[in-house]
C-alpha cells in the first residue's frame, strides 16, 4: 500500500513540475514574442522591456494563445508602416516557442 502512495506521489509531483516548466517555456515565448513584435514596431530598448511584460500580461486574459496573438497582431496592424500578416505572427509565435523550449533546455 506505501508503494502505491509512493507512486501516487512521485506522479502527481511530476505532473506539477511538467505543469511548471510548461508555463515557464510559454511566458518565456511571450516574451520573445514581444521583443520581436517591439523590434518591428521600432521602440526603444526600455519601451521594448515594457512591451514584452505586456505580451506576457495579455497570456493571462484567456486560456490558450488567441489573447497573445490577437494583442501581437493587432499592435503591428494599427501601425500601416508594418507589414505582417496573421501568419507571420503565428509563424513567429511558432519559433520562439521552439527557441523558449531550448534556452530552457540549455540551462538543465
């Protein structure tokens, strides 16, 4: 009976702390993903700071990664300099996901 408790345990802590990293990798894709949306927009590297903050902010608003997107895409479209289509975002989004997955990587 212990060792089945034992397992219980060691799963549900697994479950935590895969559950941990993945939030990790995506707040740090939002995060690239907002300093790469910043770059394009042509802000400072203190604006830029703020902006990747409030890409990570806008993670919290909805489950899933329509809010990021719809936050990214809709700051590049309000400026008609940009041209970016939904698909660059995505594309973009894509990326720096597999880029958060390594920096995460590099540091185990």
């Amino acid at each position: 009976m212990a060792d089945m408790n034992d397992r219980k345990k060691a799963f549900e802590a697994k479950f935590a702390a895969d559950a941990e990293l993945q939030f990790k990798v995506t707040a740090r894709r939002n995060r690239l993903l907002g300093e790469w949306a910043a770059e394009k927009l042509g802000l400072t590297p203190e604006e830029r700071d703020v902006y990747a903050r409030e890409v990570v902010a806008a993670d919290f608003e909805e489950v899933g990664d329509e809010d990021v997107f719809r936050k990214v895409h809709g700051d590049l479209a309000a400026h008609d300099e940009i041209d970016v289509s939904e698909a660059d975002v995505r594309k973009a989004m894509d990326d720096k996901m597999v880029e958060a997955r390594r920096q995460f990587m590099d540091q185990v």
